[in-house]
C-alpha cells in the first residue's frame, strides 16, 4: 500500500486560497478516479475537485468553512500497489470548464427523449428478471434522468441518507425544498390534506462560502457607509408601450424587459451627476468619479447574491444590453462568471422583477456610492386633467453614501431619470 497526497492545485488568477465548501467523501470511503471529492470556493465561483488516483481516503484537510492554501494538503488517498506519481495539475481551462455554483443545470432534453428507452431496455437486460409491474411514468422518467442537484443538496442527502433518484425535483433540478418534501411525505412529496401546513425540522446551518461573504460585505457596507434612501414614483405608461412596440419587432433579438430601457435613461442622466457613478476610498480619503459607467447587475443565484458588471453600458444599445444582461445573468447562476466579470463596477442596479414591492431600500455595494432599485410596475388610476385613467406606475429607489452624496443630488438625478422614461423618445436622441 502507498500513502497519494493531493494537494490544492493552482486555479490561476493570483487566488493563493481556497475555502472548503463541502465534501462529496469522509474518512474510510472508497474513491475512484475521478470522482467527486470536494467543493471549493475561489473568489466568487465553486470548483469540484476530483480525485486523480482511487483508493481509500485516510485524512481530509478541514471542514467545511475551512481555508486552504494553494500547494497544501487537501486529501490523503491510500492506494494499492507500490509509490504514486502525482497526475500533473489540472489546467486553469480545464478546471474553469468544471466550475459550477450552487447549482449547473445542463440542458439534456434532446439526449434525454432519444436515449432514455434504450438505457432502460440494456439495463433491464443486464439486470435480468424483474417485477413485471409496470413503474409509473414518473418515477420511471426520475430513474432515467441524470440527478441534477448542488453540492448542498448532494451532501445532505447523503448526511439524511435519502436517495436522490427518488427525489421528483419541483423545478428543473433537486432543490432543498424537494428534498425536505420527500422527507415529510415520501414519494407522494407536495401532496398533502387540505388546511395543513408542511412541518420542518430545525435545521443547523453553518454560513460559510458564499452566504459568508455575502454577510461580511453587507455587515461592512452598513457598519461603514451612513445610507440614505430616496423614493420616486414614476408613470412608465408610455416606457411600456414603447416597449411593447419594439418587441414586436425585434426578429431575433432577445425580447427587451424594463432593465435596458432603465440602463438608458441611468447613462444618459449620470454625465450630470457624476458623483454618483463614482466608488469611495474611505481610507485614502479619495472619490473617484468615473467617466464610463461600468454597471453592476445584482443577480439571484442559488448560491447567493452575485453581482456580475456591464463593461461601457453606456455604449450599447437597448439591444445590446439585453443580450449582455441575458449572458452575465447566466453565467453567474451557473457559476462561470469570470472574476473580471465581477469586479469593477461603478454603480449597481438591484432589481426583483416582479417580487419587487411597492419600495426598497437597497444596501450599498461597497467601495461605490450609490445604488439603485426599480420596484413593481402596478396599473392603477391617476388623474389626467379632470380625466380619470389607468396608468402603469413604478417607484424608483436609491440608496446613497451620504458622506459623498447630498440628497439634494440623489433626488435631481432621480428627477432627471424620471423625465427620460416618462417621455421615452428623449432615450434614443442625443
């Protein structure tokens, strides 16, 4: 028998550590080649390492939570037969191609329909006789399709001991709530008599990975940054018929929401404010006012909020922006967002869709100085003149660090916001 230690290799980027987010093995198990062994969080991305020999694990490096530096020890690997040559580190491309962040959902459809009976019929074959009942469509379709769940959600499945493949997924893959449904009602998970209510256990959480630098950036932007919120309602009757009338004519560009629209009327109102586009130096005592206008996008993503940035927004087009707002969003929700595509922005827009309430106080994205929130565009009666009419309405929130921004200019460039998107032509003339 020959002791294999692997260590950390470099993921490149300058990252000299790496934290330990959870593990796919323990002590004592029995691990192939390539194998799933552990989730570590570089930065703002989760890689999956894999095991370059197999045989059984001896010793793990940490728990989760842990930091691990570049080079150390991660996990020691009995393996039969004589000594062990290290496998030559992965390579930065190769490992980038495995990053995946709180969940990667592969569209397997196609492969799916035209695969499926004929892995069914080699394994059953293989297996030899079996009930002649038939299986229900469903869990039949469950067995064959590959288990697409998160690191999370695989590590506690394993810790309660539940088997994934009977798991059925609410959505396209496993998620916490599903698997707390099959706890509480077995297969039959989300049905249950009319007037109860789901009871679930108290469940220990440690925060770590991404939860963990999502509350130390946010306990230091609120311990550091005195905010201040504004609040404007805007009639964004007209913004929405305009686009209603450019989406019936895109052909095949992507379908425009009310987030480029906004990012137009932001670019064009900040050259006067340009406070505002700016991130604060507090130790050097220094602002820097920038002349471009690098967006950060806050987006939801099963490991967290992440903030991936437009490069220039205030170069692009409606259409551009949308298809760079589509690509960043998806590139951060499958955890492939590259670290420069995270860093640098000079302003952010927070936005929550159609959860977004009637106002929202959104917290600074710290060293920048501002911060901005569209809320729910309702419909509801205004006056026109003596005249009653319906209007499609929208608040517009921003947060400021009122160590650098008055209030007097926060609401002048809300202002000068509100007048663009109420009068929409003026966002496509200079």
């Amino acid at each position: 028998m020959a002791l294999f230690t692997f260590k950390l290799p470099d993921i490149g980027e300058g990252i000299a550590q790496a934290e330990i987010v959870g593990w796919h093995i323990k002590v004592g198990d029995r691990v192939e080649e390539d194998q799933p062994i552990a989730d570590m969080m570089t930065d703002k991305a989760t890689v999956e390492m894999e095991s370059p020999v197999s045989g059984t694990v001896v010793r793990l490096a940490g728990e989760p939570g842990d930091q691990i530096s570049i080079g150390a020890m991660l996990v020691e690997i009995e393996v039969e037969g004589g000594s062990v040559a290290a496998p030559p580190p992965p390579s930065v491309e190769a490992i980038e191609a495995e990053t995946v962040g709180e969940a990667v959902i592969e569209d397997v459809t196609d492969l799916l329909e035209s695969s499926a009976p004929a892995k069914a019929e080699a394994q059953a074959s293989e297996a030899g006789p079996v009930d002649s009942a038939p299986l229900p469509s469903q869990e039949h379709r469950v067995a064959a399709q590959p288990i697409l769940a998160s690191p999370a959600v695989r590590a506690r499945a394993k810790e309660l001991g539940v088997d994934l493949t009977q798991v059925k997924p609410s959505g396209d893959h496993i998620r916490h709530s599903d698997l707390d449904a099959y706890l509480l009602y077995g297969q039959g998970q989300g049905y249950r008599p009319a007037g109860r209510s789901a009871k679930r256990a108290d469940e220990q959480v440690k925060v770590i990975g991404m939860r963990r630098r999502i509350a130390e950036n946010m306990a230091a932007s609120k311990r550091n940054i005195p905010h201040f919120t504004y609040v404007e309602e805007i009639d964004v009757t007209a913004l929405e018929a305009l686009r209603e009338q450019l989406n019936a004519g895109r052909g095949e560009r992507p379908k425009l929401t009310m987030l480029p629209l906004l990012i137009v009327a932001l670019c064009k109102a900040l050259p006067d404010f340009p406070m505002l586009n700016a991130r604060y130096d507090d130790e050097a005592g220094v602002v820097m006012r920038h002349g471009s206008v690098h967006l950060g996008l806050a987006t939801q993503t099963d490991a967290g909020l992440m903030v991936p940035v437009i490069r220039d927004a205030q170069d692009r087009n409606v259409w551009q922006l949308a298809t760079e707002i589509r690509r960043l969003a998806d590139a951060a929700r499958s955890g492939k967002a590259k670290s420069e595509e995270l860093s640098g922005s000079t302003l952010t827009l927070t936005s929550l869709g159609p959860l977004g309430g009637i106002a929202t106080t959104p917290v600074i994205n710290r060293p920048e100085v501002a911060i901005i929130g569209p809320n729910r565009v309702i419909e509801r009666p205004v006056f026109r003149g003596k005249e009653i009419v319906a209007a499609k309405l929208m608040n517009l929130s921003i947060s400021c660090d009122h160590r650098v921004v008055d209030g007097w200019d926060a609401a002048s460039f809300v202002q000068a916001v509100r007048k663009l998107l109420e009068a929409p032509a003026f966002l496509f003339v200079d």
